[in-house]
C-alpha cells in the first residue's frame, strides 16, 4: 500500500512538473495568459494570419474518406450535450446533500483554441468542439471519481487502464477490515478540497 501511493504521488509530482514546462512555453512563444485571454505579441499574430489555409484551400485538400466522416464526428455534439445536462443537475443537487466539494467547470473545459490567429474557420470550429468534449470528459470523470470516493473508495483487483484522482485515497480490493474502519473517514476525505471554493487538487 505504502509503495502504491507512493507511485500516485510521483505521478502528480511529474504531472505539475509538466504543468511548469507547459507554462515556460509561454514564454518562448511569445504569449501571455490573462484572465481567460490568452495575449500574441502583435509580430507574432500577423506572422499566424500569413500562415491561415484557406478555407477553399483546406476543403480541397481534405481527403473524400475524411468529408464523408465529419457528420459521423459531429453527431456525437447531442449525446454531449445530453451528458453534460444530465451530468450537471446530478453534480448540482447530489453533491451539496452528501457534502462532496463541487467540481469547478471552468478547470475542465477549456475552449481558447479559436483565437489562434492561424486557423481558418473550420479549423476554429473544430478545436472549439474538442475542447468542449474533452474538457466535459474530464469534467465529469472528476464528478464521478468524488462520487465513488464517497460511495465506494475500494480500488480494484484488475489492473486499470487510468487512475483517476481520487483513487489514492481508496482502500486495498480484499481488505474487508480496513474498509470497515476506514469507509466513513474516506467518504469525508476532501481536505485537498481545504481553501478552494469548488476545486479540488489532484
């Protein structure tokens, strides 16, 4: 158990330490992140606008196999939608009556790839739709880690692909003791919620 969390508490140390390189890019590509704007040297967005494809250009050299896939991509915004409603009512009522902290939505999904200067309208379309998605993915994968750190904090006997960020907190597969003694103080373990509104770290 000691080696396992451990391991889990490398990996976030790794995941802030790439967090940090990401930032410095800030830096050698001459932006700045203010507020939810994110800010070009003036240089830097004429060189992005000589850089844009044409939209003609871009629909010519798409291939016929990747416009005939595109409303296949797209039809999967409505079941999207309907998660994040259905998700978010759930997170809205549930989470305040068993005192689970609340997930912040904006630290999930991030939609900010329009404003490149370097795409070209379908590009920017596109990429506001894989923020949307992605970031709902995290978004409720963080809800359904709180809810099962309250309901169920037992890992698993099979491996598993990806660890969520909770998952640490949980209790051995087997150890039928330790999950008597420890289920309610786990259910009440959101201290890296402590002094954030609606966050919760890692």
């Amino acid at each position: 158990m000691d080696n396992i969390n451990a391991i889990i508490a490398r990996i976030k140390e790794l995941e802030a330490e790439l967090s940090r390189e990401l930032q410095r890019k800030e830096e050698e590509l001459f932006y700045k992140v203010r507020g939810r704007r994110v800010q070009f040297a003036s240089e830097v967005k004429s060189q992005h606008r000589r850089l844009v494809v044409k939209v003609h250009r871009y629909l010519l050299d798409a291939s016929l196999a990747s416009l005939l896939a595109a409303p296949i991509i797209w039809s999967c915004l409505m079941p999207l939608i309907f998660l994040d409603l259905v998700v978010s009512v759930y997170h809205g009522v549930c989470f305040p009556i068993y005192g689970i902290p609340r997930v912040r939505r904006s630290d999930y999904v991030v939609i900010d790839r329009y404003a490149l200067a370097y795409l070209n309208v379908i590009e920017k379309i596109n990429c506001v739709y894989c923020g949307y998605a992605n970031g709902l993915i995290a978004y409720v994968r963080e809800i359904a880690a709180r809810t099962e750190q309250y309901w169920c904090p037992i890992r698993h006997a099979r491996r598993v692909a990806g660890i969520h960020s909770r998952y640490s907190k949980f209790v051995e597969y087997g150890d039928a003791k330790r999950y008597r003694e420890m289920v309610e103080t786990i259910r009440r373990d959101f201290r890296s919620c402590e002094g954030e509104e609606e966050s919760c770290s890692r």
